[in-house]
C-alpha cells in the first residue's frame, strides 16, 4: 500500500509538472504582441521575441548589425556578396532577393519572423503572397535622415534593442547639431546641382539627396521641381548656371568604395561630367567645385557623413575644423564593427 502511494504522489507531481510546464511553454511561445507603424504609414502587429528576420535592403541590415542584431539574420539582399569585405558575418546567407522582388519559396522554407524592406518596393502584394506562411513584412526606408531616428526606435522596439537604438540616435543628433551649430551665421547660399548615377537625374523634393543638401546648408537648384527623382535636360542646369555639382555613384559605376583603394575610379567620373559639352560655362566647373560622391555615404544610414562632405564643400572656413572622414570612422568601428578603409569622395578627402 505505501509502495502504491508514492507510485501515485509521483505520477502526480510528474502530471502537474508536465502540465505547469507546457502552460509556460505556451506562454513563452505566445509571447509579447505590440503594434508598431512603419514607414508606409501601417499599423503592424509583431509577436515578441522576433528570432528570424529575413532582410531585403542594405540600409535595413546597416541599422540591423549597428543594434548588435545581426545574429537574427538567416535571410539577405541578394546583391551582398558584391560588397563582401563589408559583410563578413553575412554574406554568406542565403539570397532571397531585393528591393524589387523575392525569392517566395526560399523564404517560405527559411521561415522568417519578418521580413524587412522598403516602404514602396517590393510592391503590396508581398504581404498577401506571405501572410498563409505567418510571415510578417515591416516596411522601414533608413534612407532619409529626417525619419531615420524613428525608424531606429521602432526597429529597436521590435528586436527589443532599445538601449542600442537610443545610443544610435544619440550619436546621429549630436553630429547633426555639430553641422547645424557650424551653419549659424551662414547667409549667402550656393546653388547646388545634385546628379545621381544617370545622366541628367536629379534630386527633387522627397529625395533623400535633397534633404542632404539642405541640412548641409545648399539651395538645391531642383527644389523647386514635383517630384523626387526628375529627368532634366543639360540646357536647364547651364541655365541654373549652379555654384557647385555633386555627383554621386552606384556600385555599377565604380565598384564598392569600401574595397577601393585610390580615387581613380572617382575622378574618370568627374573629369567625364566637367568635360560635357559647354558645361566650360557653368560656375561650379569654372571654379572646380565639382565633387563625386560614393553611393555609401549618398542617402541611407551613412547620410549624416555625406552631409557633412557636402557642408565642408558648400563652407570649408565655416567647417575648417570638421572631419566627416573622422566621423565615418568612428560610424563603422562604433557601430558596425568594422574597420574604416575606402575612398569615398573626389577630390578632397579632408
């Protein structure tokens, strides 16, 4: 009898442990849910804890690994092992895709958490073709720098990595100030033409490029264009007649600017644009104010470090004192882990 009893009192603690045991289970896998809005404007519901995120933009995996959460990555953009030596850690993960699509079926076996990508690209119908696989999409741009901290907060907020978000967004505001403080008492603007990798593309309002040049203290001869990203014409910018010409790069180009080593790739593209034809009249040309900067530091994270190229640019005395290249290394050791290395503007890296 008392061999029987204990018989019983241990199945039962065995069933009441089993039965505790899969109620914290439950729990623990329901976890936290919080509605969050991204930058298409949507209200989203995650699950919490996020334990897989599948990753379609460069911008998105910059912020990603600066919150010391690159190790949630199982999914990357498919063009990262062209930029290898930046990626270490990733790029070797499987390719899923870009801005402009997806590999569905890879993402469905991956099984992702979420997907992280660009408010407008992919377009809408991702959220339906993922919604039967309980695959969440999270549309953050991280190339604007006027939204750029509430999109560090929000994603901060996702992957629970507030401390580092509210580091992050620290850094941004201080270096955001520094260039402010340096515009005080600037008046006289210079006209700004800004051309993207195409020929004659301009920067609009909307852009992330003309942002950049109004925080560096420039009047953007396209400011007063509608749209973001205009076609004009060579006739318009020498009736601009602009002060100074930025000309920024893609890696198809020049190459990644992490894995350069001169500025030769740099300079075959300015010494192209000032030999355009009658473009001898133009200002900028005149006084040699033409500058090419790479794609890295043009919109996305690395903004804040092209804004500052371009206010030494627009204001050297003003910003005689005023590193960026200093800044952008101290972004890629503090934040991503990485050593500085590359060529990133021409001419003029100090």
């Amino acid at each position: 009898m008392k061999k029987y009893f204990t018989i019983i009192c241990i199945t039962t603690l065995l069933f009441c442990l089993l039965v505790s045991g899969e109620t914290v289970t439950r729990e623990a896998m329901a976890g936290e849910s919080i509605s969050i809005k991204d930058a298409a404007g949507r209200s989203v519901e995650v699950s919490l804890p996020i334990k897989k995120l599948v990753v379609l933009t460069s911008d998105a995996l910059e912020i990603i690994r600066a919150l010391k959460a690159e190790d949630l990555v199982i999914g990357v953009y498919s063009d990262i092992s062209r930029n290898s030596q930046f990626w270490p850690k990733l790029k070797d993960k499987p390719k899923v895709g870009n801005w402009k699509g997806l590999n569905y079926e890879l993402v469905a076996e991956l099984n992702p958490d979420i997907v992280l990508c660009y408010s407008q690209r992919p377009g809408r119908d991702m959220e339906r073709k993922l919604e039967p696989f309980g695959v969440k999409v999270i549309r953050l741009d991280f190339f604007r720098l006027g939204t750029l901290e509430k999109e560090v907060a929000v994603l901060g907020r996702i992957l629970k990595k507030e401390k580092e978000a509210m580091d992050i967004i620290a850094w941004y505001r201080k270096n955001l100030e520094l260039i402010q403080k340096g515009l005080k008492n600037i008046s006289d603007q210079p006209d700004v033409y800004i051309e993207g990798d195409s020929k004659y593309h301009t920067a609009g309002p909307g852009s992330g490029g003309h942002e950049m040049c109004v925080l560096a203290g420039g009047h953007n001869i396209a400011s007063n264009l509608s749209i973001p990203y205009p076609e004009i014409t060579p006739e318009w910018i020498l009736m601009n007649n602009p002060n100074l010409i930025v000309k920024t790069t893609t890696k198809s180009t020049c190459g990644t600017s992490y894995s350069m080593t001169d500025a030769i790739p740099l300079k075959r593209i300015r010494d192209r644009v000032m030999a355009r034809p009658a473009w001898e009249n133009i200002r900028a040309v005149k006084e040699n104010k033409v500058f090419v900067m790479a794609n890295e530091i043009w919109t996305g994270p690395r903004a804040i470090i092209g804004t500052g190229y371009m206010a030494k640019w627009f204001y050297p005395d003003a910003f005689k004192e005023f590193d960026p290249k200093k800044l952008h290394k101290e972004y890629l050791e503090k934040f991503q882990s990485i050593k500085y290395q590359g060529v990133y503007v021409y001419p003029n890296e100090n």
